[in-house]
C-alpha cells in the first residue's frame, strides 16, 4: 500500500533491534526509506538485522549502538546518522512497583529512556529537518500518555510527559513543513509481553488464553493485541502528505482501550 512513499528519506528508530522499533524500523524500510536501527547493545545480532532489513528491502539500513538513558549519546545517533528526515522516539523499559517502593535509580532510568532521551534526539534532529526542508517526528508513547494505571508511576509520568513534548515539538516547528506527533499503542504482542505470559498463568492459575483475555486485554476493549505492523502503518501514514496538518496530537491504536 505504501511501497516507495518515503524512497530518499532516513529513517531514526530508536530501541529498534526487538518489538514495535524493529517492527516500525522494518514497514518504514519497506516504504522505501533507509533506516538507523538502535539500541544500548552492539551485538553482531544487532548489525545482522540492519544487513536484514537492507537485502530484504533494497534499502540502506545500519546498526547504531547509543544508550538512550544519556543525553549525550542520543545526540550522538543522531549525529552518526547523519540524517534524520524521520526520527522514531521507541525506546522505552518498564517496572512496576507501588510508590513507596518504587526504586529511585528505575524511576530515573524509566524517565532518562522513555522520555529525556525524546527531548535529546529531537534537539540534535530539528536542524537537520529544517535543512532538509522537511521533518517527522514520532513518539512512541502509550494509552499510559493518557491514562493511568497503579504502580506503574515513572511509566505512567514519562509517557504523558513525551505526549506534552510532543506538543511543544509540534508547536515550535508549526510553520514549517515539520510534524510531531506521538502514537499511543495499547497492548502490542512483542517478545517483551510474551515473555510475562508463564509467569501470569503461574501467578493466577489460568490458560495462557484466560491470561491474554482476562488479564492483559482486560482494559482492551477489542480482545485482540495491536501488532507491530499496525504502529509501523500508522507511522507512514503521519509521514504522508495526507498528514502534513496533523500536528500536536497522539494517535491511538489501542482497540478502543482510551475509550473507556
Ligand atoms: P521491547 O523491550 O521489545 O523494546 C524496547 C526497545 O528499547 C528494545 O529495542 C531495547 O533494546 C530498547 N532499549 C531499552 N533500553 C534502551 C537504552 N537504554 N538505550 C537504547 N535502547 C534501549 O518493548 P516494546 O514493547 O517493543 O516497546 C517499545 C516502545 O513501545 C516502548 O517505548 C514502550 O513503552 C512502548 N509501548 C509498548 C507497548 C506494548 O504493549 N508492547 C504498549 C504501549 C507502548
């Protein structure tokens, strides 16, 4: 549907060598743009799926290693990458733990990665878009930039904070041929998800089906996973002409859990 719609522009995806940033680094690849996969590891894995994605597509596409949790090494990608016509801001961890408890060093990891990491990648990526002469920025944030849930506070913080900067983004670049905006998945099956699966039908002595429906869907109001596939649709989709006056505001793709 897509094939071709971004031939000539880069790509930035960070968290990109598993889940939805690998997912959207492969949909923005086979729409024809090259891509900068990244994440903290530098694995001969990690520089595997970028020769992937570039035999598979007929794209350019590389491994970038940065720790998104400093400042200065998510300059630093986008410096690397040389280009960034597109930047993906993915990279995201999770811990749950009522507030009390919450471990102060996971409150600041959360916040330096699923947030500052976003304010740092768009800084060093803007003048490159303004050179260009045209720019995409997309926050991954989540139905937890817009709702809450308990004992998932820095989560829950660092996601409505991308959302607020994803404004402020759109705002300072409004009128310019420059987008921000932020896509807030529900559930999405990534290994990330499945990996809780055992242990939650341990935990409450069910299927892995009553699990799915009954525990993760719950708060889904579809009883279906959103798939990678679906946040890398929704990506192009921005980076269209038909988006160019979408601006400022969040997309979900939750199967109506924002709804509710
Ligand atoms: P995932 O664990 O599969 O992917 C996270 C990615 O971030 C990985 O590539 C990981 O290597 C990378 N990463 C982690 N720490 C990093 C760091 N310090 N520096 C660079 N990269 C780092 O999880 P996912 O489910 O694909 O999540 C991707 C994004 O989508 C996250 O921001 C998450 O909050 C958001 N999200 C996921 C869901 C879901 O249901 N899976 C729902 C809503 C939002």
């Amino acid at each position: 549907m897509f094939e071709n719609v971004l031939k000539g522009k880069t790509a930035v995806v960070t968290g990109s060598n598993s889940g939805i940033g690998l997912g959207i680094a492969r949909e923005l690849a086979k729409a024809g743009a090259d891509v900068v996969l990244n994440s903290y590891t530098d694995d001969e894995a990690d520089h595997k799926l970028a020769e992937e994605i570039a035999a598979e597509y007929g794209v350019t596409a590389r491994y970038v290693q940065a720790d998104m949790s400093k400042g200065a090494q998510c300059r630093a990608l986008i410096e690397k990458a040389g280009a960034c016509d597109i930047l993906v801001n993915n990279a995201g961890i999770q811990h749950v733990a009522p507030i009390p408890e919450f471990p102060e060093g996971k409150w600041d990891a959360i916040i330096a990665i699923n947030m500052s990491s976003a304010f740092h990648t768009t800084a060093a990526a803007l003048p490159m878009m303004r050179k260009a002469g045209w720019g995409r920025v997309i926050n991954i944030a989540s139905a937890h930039g817009l709702t809450a849930s308990p004992f998932k506070s820095a989560y829950v913080a660092a996601k409505h904070g991308v959302v607020g900067l994803t404004k402020v983004t759109a705002l300072e670049t409004a009128e310019e041929p420059i987008t921000a905006n932020a896509i807030c998945p529900g559930y999405v099956l990534t290994p990330l998800v499945e990996s809780q699966i055992p242990d939650t039908m341990k935990e409450y002595d069910m299927s892995r089906e009553d699990v799915i429906k009954n525990v993760m869907l719950k708060r889904q109001p579809s009883k279906e996973f959103a798939t990678v596939e679906q946040m890398g649709g929704t990506a192009i989709f921005l980076c269209t002409d038909a988006a160019a006056q979408i601006t400022g505001t969040t997309i979900s793709v939750d199967g109506g859990w924002t709804a509710l």
